[in-house]
C-alpha cells in the first residue's frame, strides 16, 4: 500500500447522472482505499470542477461507452470499475436501436475493457426493470431476490437492462489480463429518490402551476418500490470493496437496493418529499377512471408515432409509464446486509429531509424533462 493506504484507482461510467454524483461524493467520503477517482461521461459536470477531493485525484474523462477505444483507455490501470452510464428512456425520446447500443453494447465495452486491461472487479448499476413490472400488470409484493416472477419485456429500456445485467453476471470469473479472474455483481435499485432527482422537481413545478396540488391518478394501494440515491451509491462502495474478499459469495450475484423508505404508491411516496414543500394531493381515490387515463396514455403514444417525423413528442404518461406506476412492484430483502454488510448509511428521516431541502433550494431553478 501506498499514501496512507489509498491505493485504488476507481472508474465510474456515468460519474455525472444523478446517481453518479452521489456515488462520485460517496466514495470520496466513505473508500479509504481511493487513490484515484476517474469520473467518465458523455457530459462532464461543472461540480466536478468544485470538489474537494482531499487527498483523492480525481480525473474527469469525456469519454463515450459505445466507443470501445473510449472505455479501454479509461480503463487502463483501474481496480475497480462502477458501470452506472446508461440512458434511463421509458418515454421514447431515443430510438430503441441508440438505447441497445448504450446500454447493452456500451456494457459488453465495459467488460471486454476488463478483460483487455486487467481490471478485476466490476460492480453493474441494474434495475428493478431487469426483472419487472411486467406487461401483464403482475405484482411483486415486497419480493427478494429468489422470488419466482415471469420476465417479460416489451419496452426497449427494461429490455436493455436485462440484456446487459445478463451479460455482465455471465462474464463472472473470465479470465482478465495477467490471468485472474473478473468478479462481478449486479446492483437493482428501485425507483430512486434524492438530491438532483428531475422527475421529483417536475412534479413540484407542475404543482406549483396548480395552485400547489397534485391530483392523484394512481391508487394509495400500488405501492412502488423507492431507495435513496445516497444509499443507492453506499451500496455500490460497499459491494466493490468486498468483492475481492467475498468473490465466491459475491461473484455473478444480483442484488436490490433497499433501505428504510416506506411502502407506498409512486405519488404517496413523492408526497412526503413535496408536502414540506407545501405541495398537497387532492383525492383519497384517482380523480379519473383508469381507462380514462389508459386513453390518454394511448393518445400520447399516437401523437408520438404521428408526429415522429416532425418532432419527438413526448409526455409523462403513456402506456408503458402507466402500466408502471399502476403495478405494485416492492422489494424486501436482506441478502445485501448477509452478503457484504449493507445497511443503509441515511435512515428514512434523513433521506426525506436531505431531499427535501434540495427541492426547497432548486425553486424556481428550470431544468429538462426528463433528462436525455
Ligand atoms: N433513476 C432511477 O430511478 C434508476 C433506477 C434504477 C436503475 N437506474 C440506473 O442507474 C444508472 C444511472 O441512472 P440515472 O438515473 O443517474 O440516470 P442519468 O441519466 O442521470 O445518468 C446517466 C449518465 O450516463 C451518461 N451516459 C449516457 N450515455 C452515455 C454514453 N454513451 N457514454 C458515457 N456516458 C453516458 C449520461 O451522460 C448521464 O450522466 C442507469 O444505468 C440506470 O439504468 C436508475
Ligand atoms: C402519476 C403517474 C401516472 C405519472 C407517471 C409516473 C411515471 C413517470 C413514473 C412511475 C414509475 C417510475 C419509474 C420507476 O420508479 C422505476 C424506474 C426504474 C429505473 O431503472 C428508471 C426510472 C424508472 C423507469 C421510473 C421512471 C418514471 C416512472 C415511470
């Protein structure tokens, strides 16, 4: 070991989404081991610039996962690398052929690079959407890893993700260069919440338009599985840091994100966050009957096919985001805590109020919808 003993040098692909700043943060405070910490992304963030990394180096490094050469150069002399790049798509905004090569082919570049370069652990940013909720509308009441669910992906960002998660537990135990072998494992998070969340400050701006009200379109009983992105982030630096010691445990494993945040429906659980923003919901039930809202969805879907050549339009509901939000989908597990000590780092309390405070301070900031 070297300085102290912080010899790791870290890669996270997507360093600068809304997960990747937390996890940027995250393992600047929270991996002792870090010598340096390159930050890879299509975009690079200017609070990168900002940081104070203590004794860290951090490298940002523009770079694109669909470029082999890209990810080799980033890759070289790297320990570990946290593959969280990806574009997050349930509205078509992107052609499903883009959405392929980003997430699936970008994840093969990923593990190729490992194995061209010699990096030995691999730690994959999944989804909750490798697994469900399927298009049969089926729940998955606070599930765990080994709960038996029928998988069926129509859309091309759950499809993507399950492809690359595929590929990224089959790739366990290759041998990389120097002869060792590739550990890897497969993180799942929820639906996740917290500071730089755009969806969560669209929801206050569009209550802000009314008056302060929401009005509720999904039943209180859809609960809709939510974690932190800060626990989100803790997680991933725990399970990098075990995979060396934990490797025949740990190696070609998926895992939920999971933490303390309540049971309730995707707009219950918003409201905790924007009713301290004074933002209220209106009706205990759905304001509109569901084929009502199922119409809308299909003629947001008719209106984006029409006019496909002209514009992407886009809108918040269509049938696939309904179909989501509208199918209970929750985990509860504890094999993270079993296999490498997770507990979450922010208790509900402290997740809610840091999120909180973030929208209080964004008020009347503009921002994308959602982000491309
Ligand atoms: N947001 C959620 O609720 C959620 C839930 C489960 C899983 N995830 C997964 O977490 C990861 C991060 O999601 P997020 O919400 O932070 O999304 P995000 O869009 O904020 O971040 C993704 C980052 O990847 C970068 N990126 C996109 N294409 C790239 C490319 N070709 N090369 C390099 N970088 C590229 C983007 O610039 C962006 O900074 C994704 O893999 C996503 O599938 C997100
Ligand atoms: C009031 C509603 C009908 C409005 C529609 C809400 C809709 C935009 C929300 C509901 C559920 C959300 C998804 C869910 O939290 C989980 C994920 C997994 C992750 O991998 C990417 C983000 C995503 C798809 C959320 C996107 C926004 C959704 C569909």
């Amino acid at each position: 070991m070297t300085d102290g003993g912080r010899d790791l040098v870290y890669l996270v692909t997507g360093g600068c989404g809304f997960l990747g700043e937390h996890m940027v943060r995250t393992l600047l405070e929270m991996e002792p081991r870090l010598r340096e910490l390159r930050v890879f992304d299509l975009h690079l963030g200017p609070w990168l610039e900002a940081l104070n990394p203590g004794p860290v180096q951090v490298t940002p490094i523009q770079g694109d996962v669909t470029r082999a050469e890209d990810v080799v150069a980033a890759l070289a002399g790297a320990d570990v690398v946290i593959h969280m790049a990806g574009l997050v798509d349930v509205w078509g905004l992107n052609d499903p052929e883009i959405i392929y090569r980003v997430n699936v082919q970008g994840t093969q570049n990923v593990i190729d690079a490992c194995v061209q370069t010699g990096t030995r652990f691999l730690v994959y940013t999944s989804s909750m959407e490798a697994l469900g909720p399927n298009t049969k509308g089926h729940p998955f009441y606070r599930g765990n890893e080994d709960t038996p669910y029928e998988a069926i992906h129509t859309q091309p960002y759950p499809r993507s993700k399950a492809q690359a998660e595929r590929l990224v537990l089959e790739a366990n135990g290759r041998k990389v260069r120097g002869g060792l072998p590739l550990v890897t494992c497969a993180l799942r998070p929820t639906g996740i919440y917290g500071e730089g969340h755009q969806l969560m400050l669209d929801f206050y701006r569009n209550a802000q338009c009314t008056g302060g009200w929401l009005f509720r379109t999904i039943p209180a009983s859809v609960e809709h599985g939510r974690v932190y992105a800060g626990n989100v982030a803790w997680m991933h630096v725990l399970a990098a840091r075990e995979l060396g010691s934990r490797a025949t445990t740990m190696g070609g494993q998926i895992y939920f994100c999971y933490d303390d945040s309540p049971y309730k429906s995707y707009e219950d659980f918003n409201l905790e966050i924007l009713g301290p923003c004074g933002i209220r919901l209106l009706g205990t039930r759905p304001l509109l009957p569901y084929f009502l809202l199922f119409l809308l969805a299909i003629l947001n879907a008719f209106l984006q096919w029409l006019l496909r050549p002209l514009v992407v339009y886009t809108a918040l509901i269509n049938p696939y985001t309904l179909s989501l939000a509208n199918t209970t989908f929750t985990v509860h597990t504890d094999k993270a805590q079993r296999h490498f000590d997770y507990q979450p780092l922010y208790g509900w309390e402290e997740s809610r109020d840091r999120t909180v405070s973030w929208v209080k301070t964004r008020k009347g900031h503009p921002g994308p919808l959602p982000r491309d």
